[in-house]
C-alpha cells in the first residue's frame, strides 16, 4: 500500500446532493408557505390514492406529496397564499376529505423542503401540472424516427436525510427517466390510465386529462415503457460539441439545483450545494498506451489454456480462430497458450473428462438468451474448473447485431421472460475470416480476449485449490491476507494459507452466522457485534431499518439488507472496522465552469468568413510564441517544437483557405481548417520518414500549442475542451476527501470528448478504531477491476462475482476446511 501525501487540496467538486441546516432556517419565512393536510383513510391501498390523486391534481399546479406523518397516512399540498382555497379532495367513494391547515414546526422540514422542489419555478417553465405522485417533469431533448416522433424527459424528485449528529440534513435530488410518444390517434390514447401531456410553445409540456379540459392547442404525448432493445445512454458529459453539451447530466441539472436553491431561500432554508474537497492520491493503476504491453501487469497470465469450439457456424474453422486469438495475444506479450480440443463437442461436453487444474475458454458466436442457446452447455463445466466464454461473432463486436436488424428481441406473454430470434434470412451466423482484420472487430476481439484471459486466472484462483493468491495476485497479496476481513455482497471474505476463503453472509441463518463468528471471533467481533456497532454508529438519523423496508418476510428483508452491506476490517496494532455508505442515489458530478465551456463550444461552432482566418506574418507569431512562453502558457521544449514546425503549418493553413475558396466556400469552422492542416502535416512528415520507420501519428500536443497559439492571435477560445475535462477533480486518477471520507475513482486514460460513465463515487464511515483511508485506495486502485469495469468497489467484490459463476447452489463456501 502506497502512504498518502498529507498535501493541501487542489480540487473542489460539486455534487447534486445539497444540505441545510435546522438552526439557519428563517421561520418567518417557513411560516409563508401554505400548506395543507388531509387525512387518507388506510381502508384503500396506496396505488389506489396514488391514482386518485393523479386524477385530481396533477393536471394542476399544486405541488403535492403523499407521506405519513406522526403516525398519520395523509397527503400535504402547497397553495401560492393564503388567500386560496385548498383543492378539493375525494376519496375512491366520491366523499370529500376535509383538509386542514399546517403551521409550520421544525420537525416539518423534509416536508417543506420537498414540496418547495415541487414548487421550483424553473419547472413552471418547463411543466404545467405533475407527473405521478405529483412529481414534476421537465424536457431534455426530442428525437424524430420513421414511426414517429417522440421526447425524452425526465420526473423529478428529491428525499432527505438528516446526518446523526444533527448538524445538517442532506437533500438528494434524483430523476427517473420519462419517454413520451406523439399521440396520433387521440381515440385510442382515451380512457386508457395512461399520462397524456399537450406539448406547448416554448418548449412547456401540460398534463392532459381528456375528460377533464379540451385539448389545448399542441401535439400530444403519452407516456411510454422504456424501451429495452434501445442501446444508447446518455453521457455523463460531451464536450464534443454544444448539442452534445447540453444533453450531459452536469449541464441538465445545475439549472435545476441552482433554481431550488433560490426557491428554498425563499421559503428560508439555505440550501447548499455539497462541495468536495479533493486531493489526488497516489496510483498503483498506471494508463498503459503500450499496445504490445498487458493491461494487467499485476496478474501473471503467462498460462495454458484448453479451447473448447461450440460456436454454430462453420464457415470459419476453430483453429483459425484460435490461432487468431493466439496472435492477438502475442501482439500484447500476455504469454498465455491456447490450445484447441478438437474432441470436446456440444454432443459430448457433459461427459468430457476435464481437470480441476485446467482453464476452458469456449469459443462462441451468439448472444445470450438466443434461441436453440449454447451457453447453458457449460453450466455443468463451470462448477468444475475455471470456466469462460467469448463471443467471436464479428457481428456483435463493433456494431449491435440487434439494432442491425439481424436478431429480433422477443417476450413470452405467459411467462414475460425475453429471447432473442434469427430475424427472416438473418446472416447473423454468417460471417468469414476477413471480418475479424477491420480495425474495429480487430479492436474488440483483442480487448475482449485480454479480458476472458484475466477472468480466468480469477477463476482459476477460486476453484484450483493449488493456486495461492501470492501466485495469482503478486502485487495484492500484500493486504489480502489474513489480517483482512471484507464483508460485500453477501460474502465474508478473507484469506487463510494464502488462499481465499468466502464465506456466506446471511444474518438470518444460525449456520452461516456461526461459520462468520469463527472469522470475526480473531478480531474481537461477532456478526451480532458489527450490526449492533452499525446500529450504534449508523451516519444518519434515520434508522437502518428503514433500508430493510419493502415486500417479503423480515428474514427476505434482512438478506438484501445484508448484500448491501461493505465492510472493511483490518487488524494491525488495534482492530480497525470501516463501513461503506450505503446510499439510495449516487450523487451527479456537477463540475464547475460550466457555463464558460457552454459560452466556448457556442464560439468554436461559429463558422467564420475565410477572412477572420487569416494570420498575421511569421514574425507576428514567433512574437506571439515568446509571449506565452514568458507567461508560462506554453513550455519552451513545446515551443521552440512549435518554432521548428511554424513555416509548415502556416503553408498548410494558408494552402487550406485558398482550397476552400476555390471550392466555392467563403466560410469554415477552425475544426475543420484545423483538421485539413494537420493531416497535411502529417503526410509531409511521413514523406520524409526512412523506410520501415514507423509512421507518424497525430502530435496532440504540438496541436494542442497551435490552439493555443492561434487563440492569442484571432482573440478567438479555440482550445480543446478536453483541457477543461482534465482539470475537473474525479475524471482522472483517484481522489480523496480526507474530511468526508469520499473516494473518487475516475479514469485511467487521458478523458476522451464524450465519457460515457460517471466516475465511481463512494462514501466510508468509521465503526471502530482508526480509519485507513490507504487500505481502501488500494483495495479500490486495483488494474484487474479499473481496466474493464466501473471501478470503485474493494476489490475483493470482483471476486465474489467470479465465485458467484461458478456455483452449483446459491450462496456456496469457498474454503470451509480451513474455517
């Protein structure tokens, strides 16, 4: 484990989650948001007042909430002022419920707080009336397709939680995705329980019930399932252009914190927005551009492995797909050997003889779930050895073969379980060896077959009883040990013997508790002991039993109460015992700076007259070069490169405006002069390169100082964004706040314009002893977790997922003998 550098905090991160404070609240103005109560009689079921209500409220704009209160099932509605009239309310029987008016009480806060997000005005902007359980909607984009036209909207909501000491009350703002259709026959959307919303001018959306009102005048929308065979999510953030921007989380949801913030303010409450204070932390994972290197230095994957051929087709042979493999392999120096077993078959797999010993990759060519499926072929295969499967199809390497068209998702109406069927003279099974040497499939298949490789050494750790982790994970085996306990996802785990040992966690169960307590017994602690410690030292002012709630017994409750738990314990000079926060929502990352990278794209996507792109001499831009060096804009070994390049790169650019006009265009984008003069660069360079010399590759940072260059000459921000992405604590490396005990594990390469994900952020406590926040980095910063997957989990649960593959029976030990 690396120490951490007692460094000052170099970044600050907003968050979407806020916070208020009970002693700061400005009663006199609590006190002017009026507030009604009824009484909902218990005799009908939530789902029959939650639609009731619908009915009568939400095609007004009275900001509402179901909640009990005191005791008291009932619903809270706001009015504007005292002079309105509280709406009337029926029960399913027609019988009006009398309401009553609320003075305000402290103890009302969460109340108030979530009805005044109901009343934000940004949504008076964008929504007429409310979704269910009066929730407010608000419009993120349109899409048009052959079938129609439809918009993508999100329900708003938010809950809270008050910290245990009572210092402050958290306020998690959090959305559910909403599509909408058009309506084109208005008949057939009448009389159905379906939301109806008139889409007005200035991009409003009204709640429409036919049989309340007209139609008022725009299209119509119904709500609609989300649609499982659409593959694409929304980015995290895009900075690639300024539609793109706009459709990013940050940029959808600042406006509406800072609105509700303003909103509260009225109402007294000084909301804030929760601000990390952030340090970057030493890395054990390291980016790896090396394209003949592994992305898993820690694991030593220099193994045999048996190959097994299951795929359908046979137009492509399985040696030559293993031998592509093979060299794939090679090309990354992984040292893994792959052998083909040309006598294993679909026919005689379960009566094949394997070795506890081997490891079994099983060649593919399908997705999961399709008709006449070969996965289930194995599953007899996986309980024995490590086992795992790739998918060879080039059809599903780069591209969807879904969205292709030539698979078609089915549901069976009687049981709803989902398959995927060959649409009519699909190609799906047919496909050659020349497909797999395009750059994408070529791309895929390597990534995917350094990733089974590493799965299979995990697995190998787990079933082969003769593997140590020292062997297996040289560079963990430093904190996996015996003196670490982890407790995830419903497993215990720790090591004895340097092996790992996986015990079930289930509280309900006498047996499996007992086999936890020999583990915990070594460090002072039982099972009933941790969850009485959590009890005790449990972050918020709310119980953990309200996590518990839901459907089934309180044993079924207590299970997926349990899974949910992530303890770190760890003995050295003392018993150290650190909980992972158990949060209903992730907070979203809302970086800041953003309107000025708005303002910046909105500027870069201005097309100029040829004009405007004209440079000043050469002499004017060396001048312009020593100036920024003198200001440290630039550094001098990135200057005097730019220096040594500037006769070319001015031809180029002046070469490209008379192209362009000649063409008969009298306007660009710098992008795309910017584009054409590098490429031109490029090719000169190679011109000149010796033969068999590698070939040069787009010099980023020699672009990179030419952005900056010209954005001092044209007075014009022509730098890449991506600047701005790299300086935003989280999206990078991994980060702490030493204070609030948040991690952030973002990524391992330079951010790329678009990223998808938002990097893992996760919050521990202390139960017991010291905190050590360097076990948790190391735990976290691991490559065989990072490289492939959404990282921010110990480890260890990573494990637990392997094992979870390799059962026979739900919630298997791993290592009872040495318990």
């Amino acid at each position: 484990m690396k120490s951490m550098n007692k460094n000052v905090v170099s970044g600050h991160l907003p968050l979407s989650h806020m916070t208020y404070v009970d002693s700061e609240i400005d009663v006199n103005k609590a006190k002017s948001l009026v507030v009604y109560h009824y009484v909902l009689s218990k005799s009908y079921r939530w789902k029959e007042w939650q639609s009731q209500l619908d009915d009568q409220l939400s095609d007004k704009f009275y900001p509402y909430l179901m909640k009990s209160h005191q005791g008291q099932f009932g619903l809270f509605v706001a009015v504007d002022n005292e002079l309105e009239a509280a709406p009337k309310i029926l029960n399913g029987d027609g019988i009006e419920v009398e309401p009553l008016k609320v003075e305000y009480a402290s103890e009302l806060n969460p109340i108030w707080i979530r009805l005044i997000m109901r009343k934000t005005r940004a949504f008076g902007a964008h929504c007429i009336g409310s979704h269910t359980l009066g929730r407010p909607i608000m419009q993120v984009d349109i899409w048009r397709g052959k079938s129609g036209s439809g918009i993508n909207s999100i329900s708003l909501d938010c809950r809270t939680q008050m910290l245990k000491d009572r210092s402050a009350t958290e306020v998690v703002l959090f959305h559910e995705n909403l599509p909408l259709r058009e309506v084109d026959d208005l008949n057939s959307a009448s009389g159905k329980k379906i939301s109806l919303w008139v889409y007005r001018d200035k991009k409003v959306l009204m709640r429409w019930f036919p049989e309340h009102t007209k139609k008022p005048a725009g299209p119509v929308y119904r709500e609609i399932q989300k649609n499982k065979n659409k593959r694409t999510q929304r980015a995290f953030i895009d900075v690639s252009s300024k539609r793109g921007f706009e459709k990013s989380w940050p940029w959808i949801l600042k406006p509406i914190q800072d609105e509700f913030i303003r909103e509260a303010g009225r109402f007294g409450f000084k909301l804030k927005a929760k601000i990390l204070n952030l340090k970057p932390l030493p890395l054990n994972t390291k980016y790896k551009s090396n394209k003949t290197k592994s992305s898993f230095s820690s694991l030593n994957l220099e193994k045999n492995i048996d190959v097994i051929d299951l795929r359908v087709s046979e137009s492509v042979s399985g040696e030559d797909i293993v031998a592509k493999l093979q060299s794939l392999l090679e090309a990354k120096s992984l040292g893994s050997k792959l052998t083909l077993l040309p006598e294993v078959t679909p026919e005689n797999i379960n009566e094949y003889e394997f070795k506890s010993t081997q490891r079994i990759l099983v060649l593919l060519d399908q997705k999961p779930n399709i008709v006449d499926d070969r996965y289930p072929l194995t599953i007899g295969l996986r309980r024995k050895v490590a086992c795992q499967h790739i998918n060879v199809n080039p059809h599903d390497l780069s591209s969807d073969s879904i969205v292709d068209n030539l698979l078609v998702q089915q549901t069976d109406k009687e049981t709803g379980k989902e398959s995927l069927i060959l649409q009519t003279d699909s190609t799906y099974f047919e496909y050659s060896l020349e497909q797999f040497e395009t750059k994408e499939n070529k791309s895929a298949l390597l990534r995917n077959a350094e990733i089974v490789v590493k799965e299979l050494e995990l697995k190998s750790l787990l079933l082969n009883s003769s593997t140590s982790i020292a062997q297996s994970l040289p560079e963990q085996a430093s904190f996996l040990n015996e003196n670490l306990v982890v407790i995830t996802d419903g497993y215990l785990f720790t090591v004895k013997s340097d092996r790992p040992i996986l015990l079930p966690f289930n509280p309900s169960t006498p047996e499996k508790v007992s086999k936890c307590d020999s583990v915990l017994k070594e460090y002072g602690l039982s099972v009933a002991l941790l969850l009485a410690s959590l009890q005790k030292e449990w972050p918020y002012n709310y119980r953990p039993e309200v996590v518990m709630q839901g459907f089934g017994s309180p044993a079924e409750k207590l299970v997926r109460f349990a899974r949910r738990l992530t303890f770190i314990i760890e003995k050295n000079n003392g018993v150290s015992v650190m909980f992972q926060d158990p949060k209903y929502d992730t907070p979203h990352m809302l970086p800041l700076g953003l309107n000025e990278v708005k303002e910046i794209l909105n500027k870069q996507e201005i097309s100029f007259k040829l004009g405007k792109w004209l440079l000043p001499n050469k002499d004017s831009l060396q001048q312009s070069i020593s100036e920024l060096v003198e200001e440290e804009v630039l550094k001098k070994g990135l200057a005097t490169k730019l220096l040594e390049e500037l006769d070319k790169l001015l031809l180029f650019w002046n070469n490209t405006l008379r192209e362009l006009l000649l063409l008969g265009n009298d306007e660009s984008l710098y992008k795309d002069i910017k584009k054409s003069v590098f490429k031109k660069w490029r090719i000169d360079k190679n011109l000149t390169l010796p033969e068999g010399e590698k070939k040069e590759r787009a010099d980023t940072q020699l672009i990179g100082a030419w952005d900056e260059l010209l954005s001092r000459v044209l007075d014009l921000p022509l730098k890449d964004i991506k600047g701005w992405l790299r300086n935003v604590p989280g999206i990078q490396r991994l980060w702490y706040d030493d204070e609030q005990h948040y991690f952030i594990v973002g990524g391992l390469a330079s951010p790329k314009s678009k990223i998808i994900r938002q990097p893992s952020i996760r919050q521990w406590h202390s139960l017991q002893g010291r905190f050590n926040p360097e076990l948790i980095a190391a735990l976290v910063d691991v490559d065989w977790v990072r490289v492939n997957q959404l990282a921010g989990n110990p480890c260890v649960a990573t494990l637990i997922k392997r094992w979870r593959e390799c059962q026979s029976e739900p919630e298997q030990a791993l290592g009872l003998d040495f318990v």
